[in-house]
C-alpha cells in the first residue's frame, strides 16, 4: 500500500487564514505551484498565508496548515492524479491533458516522498522566498506519543517559570475589571 498526505484540521483556523480552507481528510500536496505566477511583494493577507504555511487539499483546492500521512490505494491515487491533473490543466493552462497528468504526477511524486514517515505522522510547511527570489520549503514533522505526557510543566512549549510579585486576590471583582476596560 502506498501513503500519500491527507489533510488534517485540529481547531478552526484554516478557515479564517486561508482564502479557501481544505475539508479535513482530503488527499494533499505541498501545491507550491500555486504561487508560480506571483511575485513575492504581490503576496499579502490569506494568500501569503497560504504560501507560507498551506498544503493544497485536492478535493476543493482549499489549504491546510497540517496533513498527515495516510495510506492510499492504487484507485484512490488514480484517481487524485486526474483530480490534480485536470486542475492544472485548467487554472495553469497545461497545453494539454498529458502535460498536465506529467506536472500532477512530479507533483504527487513529490508529496509521496514526504511519506516515508509511519502513518499519522502530522506534517507543517513553511514556505519562504530566499534573497534570489526563489521559493524554499521547508517541512517539520510531529509525531505521536506512545505514551499520554502528564507533567506539563516539562514541555519545551510551557514553561512555568517562578516570578516574585504579591499574589494576586482569591476571588478577583470581574464586574469591576469589565468596567475598568478603555
């Protein structure tokens, strides 16, 4: 069985950053492609944030900020080669159907040599223009836990550091901090 990228969404967000979000579980690629015609200071709001951080869904053309790796059928990849195939045709003027199919499957090929990860694998892209003006990606992988993690205070990401100050009141006036607001 081969694995391709499939979308993943863990909270909302894509569907504020992004000018389209992907449906969660939609077959995906890097879809740097996307961005061959723009120049990079023409990039700005939810599309320079779907070329920053976004992977191309293939059922709705949506971006995703996470996909993961899943397994795919040999049907199912037939099938999202022409999928991607028939989009290129259409939105990047492929002269014709063969040309697109060539530019889906270098495309897939590429999104299929990030799979070499176990399924589940979670996958977040940043994509950048270096000082020649060329696009860089670059992809960071997360991986599950075999193990649920119970001491919080020990991840990277939350650090509870001592600060000496007066304590704050048990019972803080809520009603008097609305009021306080500008």
């Amino acid at each position: 069985m081969a694995a391709l990228l499939r979308t993943l969404r863990l909270d909302p967000s894509d569907t504020l950053i992004f000018p389209v979000a992907a449906e969660p579980g939609e077959w995906a690629v890097p879809g740097g492609f996307q961005f061959w015609d723009d120049a990079p200071e023409s990039l700005n709001g939810k599309r320079q944030q779907a070329f920053r951080s976004g992977f191309l869904g293939l059922s709705s053309f949506g971006w995703s900020t996470l996909v993961e790796v899943a397994e795919i059928t040999p049907e199912a990849r037939a099938e999202v080669l022409e999928a991607l195939a028939a989009h290129i045709q259409a939105e990047h003027g492929a002269p014709d159907r063969d040309a697109a199919r060539a530019a889906a499957a270098e495309e897939l090929g590429f999104a299929e040599s990030l799979c070499d990860q176990p399924p589940g694998t979670v996958f977040a892209l940043h994509r950048s223009h270096d000082e020649g003006g060329e696009v860089r990606e670059a992809f960071r992988t997360l991986h599950r836990r075999e193990t649920p993690h119970h001491d919080f205070g020990a991840l990277p990401v939350f650090a509870i550091s001592q600060v000496e100050e007066e304590s704050p009141p048990d019972s803080p006036d809520l009603t008097a901090l609305i009021k306080a607001r500008p």
